[in-house]
C-alpha cells in the first residue's frame, strides 16, 4: 500500500474517530449546577465543548485505526470472504 492511500486511510478514520469522540465528557447547561442559559443559546448546547480534546481523542482514535487497517491489509485477518454472509451472488449461479 503506497503512503498517499496510507494518508487517505487516516483521513477518513479521523473524520469518523471526530463523530464518535465528540460527545465524550460533554455537559449540558442541565448538568452544571449554577449555569445559566443566555438569550439565544439553545438548551442543549455544550457548556464545556474543548475542540482541542476532542481533535487530540480523534487523532489517537484515528492512528489506531488506520495501524489495524494497515497490518489487516499486510496480513490479510479479514478478507471479503469472511465477510460474505449470504453465499455465492446471484450473478454467478446465472452465469454472466
């Protein structure tokens, strides 16, 4: 696998890792004893959102990840046939 596809790989497992990571540790201004909501802030908007955390979670998530996507890759653990649930595809029993 060339490093461009390396790169591309961790592209994506980060956007997705940033999706999964965003919720943890957020409160709501229902759970922060003492806060107040101002005009024009909605009920359920993070009091303690820290875009730094959630970036540092996404990048470890990612680099994980992408390291088993890469060694899956070299070894070959999972292959598309462990993962056909459902037998031969129909196009071949018809013979096109």
């Amino acid at each position: 696998m060339q490093w461009t596809s390396l790169i591309a790989i961790f592209g994506l497992f980060w956007v997705l890792s940033a999706f999964i990571v965003l919720p943890i540790g957020l409160r709501t201004p229902d759970e922060v004893e003492g806060h107040e909501v101002q005009t024009g802030h909605a009920d359920s908007a993070p009091v303690n959102f820290r875009p730094g955390k959630v970036a540092l979670r996404a990048t470890i998530l990612a680099a994980i990840l992408s390291t088993l996507f890469a060694l899956n890759w070299s070894y070959g653990w999972i292959t598309r046939e462990d993962l056909n649930f459902y037998g031969e595809m129909p196009s071949e029993d018809l013979g096109y």
